[in-house]
C-alpha cells in the first residue's frame, strides 16, 4: 500500500456488481479498494469482488469485532476502522496475526 497513491474508497447506496467494479478501477490503475460497510449487503458482495480480484480488496468503517469476523470471513484483505481496533475471535487473530 505504500507505494501506491490512491485508494479508492466506495461508498454507496447499492452495489450491483462489486467484482466488475472492482476490474474497471484495477484497468484504472487503481490496486486498493475499499468498500464501506454503508453498502446492503456488504459481505456477499466483498465475497465476489476477492474471488474476482484477490488483494486490495478491503472494508471500511468496521466499528465492532462482529463486523470484523464477517467481513474476515467474506474475504476482505484488509479492514479500516475510525477508532479502536476491533478484536476479532482468537482464531482470527491466530489466522491473521498483527
């Protein structure tokens, strides 16, 4: 991420389809992507961009550990949070060590 200079940050009401987007801001030269969790529907749609994109693929506004397991388990590559860092289970914190 550091050597990048953008990131795009999605936010939106409805996301059709979070893999093709995903591939229109790749073409674009953007590699990091972040989808906010004010999107219905988040962790099935971040599910088809991972599998479509791999990394870069990430979530945002992850306020509680509950959020952050269910967007671990969708696949997101990194989370954003604007304050505390939520403590996702110990078998995550094994997974995905600090």
């Amino acid at each position: 991420m550091t050597k990048d200079q953008a990131i795009a940050v999605v936010r939106a009401p409805g996301i059709p389809d979070a893999a093709r987007l995903c591939a229109a801001l790749r073409a674009g030269g953007i590699r990091w992507i972040e989808f906010t969790r004010t999107a219905p529907g988040l962790a099935a749609r971040l599910r088809g961009a991972v599998a479509a994109n791999g990394d870069g693929v990430g979530a945002g506004t992850v306020m509680t550990g509950g959020q952050a397991e269910e967007l671990i388990d969708a696949g997101a590559r990194y989370l954003l949070t604007p304050d505390a860092v939520p403590r996702p289970k110990q078998r995550r914190r094994q997974e995905y060590p600090r």
